[in-house]
C-alpha cells in the first residue's frame, strides 16, 4: 500500500512509539491525525513533522469512551475517510497480583482493550461504507505470554488478540485490513510511566527497556509491517525468541519465566 495522501490516526501520538510512528508515516507521505491527553505535545509532534503533509490534532483520552462517536464524526468532516487507525495507546504495570487493587486492574483495561475497541468501532463503519481500511492494534510480546509484574497488562494485549482476530476474520471479504503488533523492549518511557500496585506511576526506567530498539528503528519496521498490510509482526531483539520457547517448550519456557528477574 502506497500511504501517500492517506489519512493516518495514531493514539499516543505525543511520545515514544506513536511519535515515532508519526513521523514515519509523514515521511512517507501520510496526512496525520495525532491524538493524546497532551496538547502542548501533540504540538510539539505536529511542528517536527513533514510539512508537506496534513496534520490535524485531537486531544484524546482513551479512558473515556463516550466522546469517539462525535468526536469520529467531527474528523471524517475534516478529512473524509480515516484510512489507518492505529490503537498505539496504552500503559503498563509493574505490581504483584496479590498487591494490585482491582481499580488498577481496571484501568489498565479500560485504557489498553476497551479504549481500542471502543475507537475501533467508532471508525469501522466509515471504513465499512467505503470498502476500505486498516486498523491496527498495538499489543506486546507479553499478548503472546505472560511475565510476572505484568498480569493485566498481559491480559489486556491477550484480549487485544482474541478481539482483533475476530474483527479481521468477520471483514476481511468487505476490504479490512486488521494488523496486529507486538513490540519486545524499546527505549521509550513505558517502564518510567508503568502503573504499580497502587496506581501511581513506577518513576524509574527498566534495564531492559533502556537496552531496547529506539522508537525510531521500531517505528521504520511497524510501518513497513503495516503498508505491507500483514497480519501480524513481532519487532524487537533476542527477546522475541520467548514466543516461540513457550510455543514449542512450554514446560521450560514456564520454568525460566518464573524465575527470571523482571522488573
């Protein structure tokens, strides 16, 4: 698929991985829609952008679902068509299952399922009347398995899967496109933004995480995955090797996770 021209929205636009996105897709050509809380932010990626290529700003909050219908509307005003949708949006956890109130719980799959799918349907029918589209669903390598200190976030990329494959499977004949994409460890602030066992944010930056991709060697392959319209890519280093211990040696991909020091 050839992204020139084509209007792109991208949640959690003001940083790391949907910053970096957006600037891959303005390089390539794509007009953008930059959604987050931040707006200071989102203006800060809007004026870094390819000039050459249309830039609308929708401060949004993912958490908050009953504005998508209107504020979905109000864009397709502006632009016509939402060709792209990329549910980038998210957070993630470091806290013990016996330590974590279920309000944590809760949030973090308002804001990593329900936020995706409530935009997802918001979208759809224009893409639907057109024939036309792709929607992406950014998941984790820990949607593949799951980590200690990560319970509901893997739950919440594991429901990601069973959602998006369903909506691939049910609009695939009517020309939807579903991509799903799981990073390992990339260099941006999730850890720092991670939500602990009693909501407030972790502070500090994983070992790991700091040793990852940069968002932008992500970002050029996310993007090739998506214009090449697969249905799945997995981006990271030899960490994405746990998916397939776990598919072929369960037994010691269980016994290696569980003893392996995550933070």
């Amino acid at each position: 698929m050839n992204v020139k021209g084509k209007w792109v929205w991208i949640t959690g636009a003001s940083s790391g991985l949907g910053e970096a996105m957006s600037y891959e897709f303005a390089k390539r050509g794509a007009n953008l829609i930059l959604s987050s809380r931040k707006l200071a932010e989102l203006e800060r990626v809007k004026a870094n952008c390819n000039p050459a290529v249309k830039v609308e700003i929708q401060v949004l909050d993912v958490a908050e679902q009953t504005s998508f219908k209107e504020v979905t509307t109000t864009l397709l005003a502006k632009t016509g068509s939402v060709d792209i949708l990329i549910n980038n949006a998210g957070v993630s956890q470091r806290g013990l299952v016996k330590n974590t109130s279920l309000e944590v719980d809760r949030r973090i799959m308002e804001i990593n399922y329900f936020g995706a799918i409530a935009l997802t349907k918001a979208v759809l029918p224009n893409m639907l009347e057109r024939g036309s589209g792709q929607i992406v669903a950014m998941s984790s390598l820990v949607g593949k398995f799951g980590s200690p200190l990560r319970s509901t976030y893997a739950a919440s990329k594991h429901a990601l899967h069973g959602f998006f494959d369903s909506l691939r499977a049910e609009t695939v004949q009517e020309g939807i496109k579903v991509t799903i994409v799981c990073p390992g460890y990339i260099h941006t602030d999730v850890s720092k933004n991670a939500l602990t066992a009693d909501g407030q944010k972790q502070g500090t930056t994983d070992a790991k995480t700091a040793q990852g991709l940069s968002p932008e060697q992500f970002a050029k392959k996310a993007v090739n995955a998506i214009v090449q319209e697969k249905r799945e890519v997995i981006i990271g280093r030899t960490e994405t090797l746990g998916i397939y211990l776990k598919r072929f040696f369960p037994g010691i991909f269980s016994r290696i996770i569980s003893r392996v020091a995550v933070t």
